[in-house]
C-alpha cells in the first residue's frame, strides 16, 4: 500500500471516522516548513542535467516563483500570466513609485493555479483564478505568484497578497471560496505565504501603507481576525514593509504565532490574534522574505535589509513568575546574512547562503560561532533544502551545490539546471523537484534496463 493509500483511524466514542492521510509536502520548506524533508525520501540522485536522471520536465506556463506543494499523484504551483504596460502607461505610472527600484508594470495579469500529475508530469488543471487590469507593480526580482500555496487533505489555499486568496478542492480543482477584500501597498509584489493554525490560515499583510497579520476561517474564506502591528517603525513608509511567512511554535506551554514584521518579531495566540509579546532586532530591518527556523529553545531569523543580520532569539519559558519572561537575544551574527534566503537547522549547526556571491556560511547554533565560510558563487533567492543527508542550495543562475552537513565544508556535487531557480527545491520518496521559471522538473536515478 503507498502513503497516500494509507488511511488514518480516528476513534471518537463508538464512532471510527477514517479520514486521509495529510499531504506529503503541504507548505514552503516542507512538512513543518523547517527545510527539512521526510525521511522516507531516500535514494536520491546526487548528479543530474537538464537531460540526466530527469524523469520528466513539465513546462509551466506564465511567470511564478511559489515552491510546489504535494498531495498523493497531484503537484501544485501558482503562476502568472502577464500583459505588460505600455510605454505610455509606464511613463505614467511610474510617477507614483516613490522606492525608486526596477519594477515590473503590467496593464492585466492573470493569476493561475497548476495541478502537475507527479508520475508523467502532464498539466491535469489549469485553474484561472483571478485577473486584474492595471495591478500593482512588482520588483523585477519578484513575481506576481511568490507566495506558496498550502494544502490539506482535498484543499489547497492559493494566496496572492493583496490581490486575493482562494481555496480549491484539489480533487475536482473547484474553487470553493474567494477574498479579494485585504487591501494594502506591496510596493514589491506579493511575497508572504500562507500557513495552518487548526481552523485558520495565516498571513502577513506587511506593506507600505498599513502592517498586520491576518487570519482567515479556513472554511469560508471569511476574516477571523487581523491585528496591526504595534511596534515602533522607521518614518520612511518602504522601511516598514516585510514580506516573511510566520510559524506555529509551541512557546511557553501554548501555540504561539511568531511573526516576523518590520523592526520587531511578534507573538500572537492564534485564536484570536492577541499580541502575547514582541522583542526588537535591535536594527534596522524590513522588506524581510525568508522563513525563520526554530530548535533549541529558539529562532533563527534574518532581519532582511538594509544589513541583513542572522539573530538567534531564546524563546520565553515558563518561570511560575508573573509576567513570564520575555524573549531575549541569545546571539547575533552580521557577515554574509541573506535578505531572502532562509537559514537552515541541521543538528546543532546552522547553516544559510547569501544573495549576492554565494557564501555559505556554518555557524554553531548554540554560540553563534562561526565553524566556516565557503564561497560557492553566483546569486541566491531560493531557500536550502535537507534532504537524504545533504544540503540543496540553488542559485538563479541554476547551479545547485550538494552539501554535506558537518562542522567542515564538504562538496558532494555540483549540478545545473538551464534558467533561473528562485523557488525551494522538494524531495519525496527517491525523486527531487526543482522548479526553474520556465519548467518543473522530476529527478530521480535512471535504473538500468538490463
């Protein structure tokens, strides 16, 4: 029987209620968003090409950097389709940009929800779900799908920032709720993806204009709560932005939301979005896009720009004191941090890549001490992936390094892949899936036939 045939048993009083097992991959970063793939993904292939160890290559339509997500045979990503401005329109709307980036200008896009078939890699849905004429501009480094979508057993929720949020039954590909009602100034495009806390799904709403975090009933699409942030902020409205994905951590004996916005990390009960408490980075920090990792008794965050900074944060625990005690820096590491890239928990070794010329750097994750530094070159968007006992980085230019954790560098491989990667990698069973802006690929050994 495979895992998606397996069925779970659930005892309620007389009652057994079989339900279906969770999707293998549900998130960004994987199941618990940490980076880490199950370990039953086993087997996996250390060398490969555009031709090589390449079971399919399914080419996507549009232009998107969400991460896939997996449930059973079905693979989704979000993408979009773009009709670009004319000079006319660009000139003119051009005279609102006050953040003086390159940008993206549109007059219509269409944003897409895919479902890939994982054995052939055969498109089975192409899903419309929303089209917008003169849309918010992008920075040419984003794109108009860079959140990830998030399933459960026969849901999936797509999520585009302020143009909208969609859920759709992943089995018929039927949408069945639509909200299109939070508005706010990206400034850079969409770029928060979307979590699971029981019945709501979680979202941050950082822009120029207003910050919150949001939470939605899972079940009808309906607002459950939003709560603005509280935390003091630079005067300049592009220094207030964030564009970090938050976790569900067990913190202080309850579930705890912490999110990472602008200047501040802050801790929500997810049943109502109650601020539980907050902690400055102590620096400036905004437009930040990675996803933060936690172990030890912490998280491990990067505060994004202006001089990104990887901070190590003790999470408050109980004291039998009242107030409890806040959460306090345990350490604070500034040479070669990412501004979108997330870190990586191995063990007791951090590990993350920056942006800009590829340095890798492994540091103690209880000290901060730096192990070592190793330059691998060229640029990085995409977040580090564990899996089958080696570290995945994947630069834009579309070389992936195999990295052995441990506390000394070791290079198991390098690969390439043709065209930019800036969505994080996915490994399931004996196969890898890598996404490029033009097409995803399944990776898996080529047996023999003899």
């Amino acid at each position: 029987m495979t895992p998606r045939a397996a069925l779970t048993s659930v005892l309620l009083g007389s009652a057994l209620i079989l339900s279906a097992a969770p999707p293998e991959w549900p998130e960004w970063r994987g199941p618990g968003g940490q980076g880490h793939a199950p370990l039953s993904a086993r087997n996996l292939p250390t060398t490969w090409n555009d031709t090589s160890n390449v079971v399919w290559k399914s080419v996507v339509p549009g232009r998107g950097w969400s991460s896939p997500v997996i449930e059973g045979n079905r693979i989704w990503v979000t993408t979009a389709h773009e009709t670009p401005a004319s000079p006319e329109e660009t000139k003119e709307r051009l005279k609102a940009n006050t953040s003086d980036q390159p940008l993206t200008l549109l007059s219509k896009v269409a944003m897409h929800a895919l479902c890939i078939d994982r054995t052939t890699g055969r498109i089975l849905h192409d899903l419309p779900l929303l089209s917008e004429r003169d849309p918010q501009w992008v920075h040419t480094l984003n794109s108009y799908a860079s959140p990830t979508p998030v399933l459960e057993s026969g849901r999936g929720y797509f999520h585009f920032g302020t143009f909208g949020t969609f859920c759709v039954d992943t089995a018929s590909g039927a949408i069945l709720w639509t909200n299109t009602s939070l508005k706010i100034m990206h400034e850079n495009g969409p770029g928060s993806s979307p979590i699971l806390a029981g019945d709501l799904l979680v979202f941050h709403l950082d822009g120029s204009d207003t910050q919150s975090i949001v939470a939605l009933d899972k079940r009808t699409g309906k607002p459950a709560w939003q709560t603005s942030r509280s935390g003091t902020m630079a005067n300049h409205p592009q220094l207030r932005k964030s564009y970090a994905t938050p976790a569900l951590v067990p913190v202080d004996g309850q579930n705890q939301l912490l999110s990472q916005g602008a200047d501040w990390l802050y801790a929500y009960d997810p049943a109502n979005g109650q601020e539980l408490w907050k902690l400055k980075y102590g620096s400036l920090g905004f437009s930040l896009s990675s996803r933060a990792v936690i172990g030890h008794g912490r998280i491990y965050l990067c505060t994004g720009y202006s001089r990104s900074e990887v901070h190590a944060i003790q999470l408050p625990t109980k004291s039998g004191t009242n107030p409890a005690p806040a959460a306090t820096h345990a350490w604070k590491y500034a040479k070669g941090a990412p501004t979108m890239s997330s870190p990586l928990l191995v063990g007791n070794e951090l590990y993350f890549v920056n942006d800009s010329g590829g340095m890798f750097t492994c540091l103690d994750a209880h000290t901060g001490q730096e192990i070592y530094r190793e330059r691998l070159g060229g640029s990085h968007s995409a977040s580090p992936m564990l899996a089958d006992g080696l570290i995945h980085l994947a630069s834009r230019e579309g070389d992936i390094h195999l990295i052995r954790p441990g506390r000394k560098f070791e290079l198991v491989a390098k690969n390439q892949l043709p065209g930019q990667i800036m969505a994080s990698p996915v490994a399931l069973d004996d196969a890898l899936y890598y996404r490029t802006d033009t097409a995803l690929y399944r990776i898996a050994a080529q047996r023999s036939s003899r």
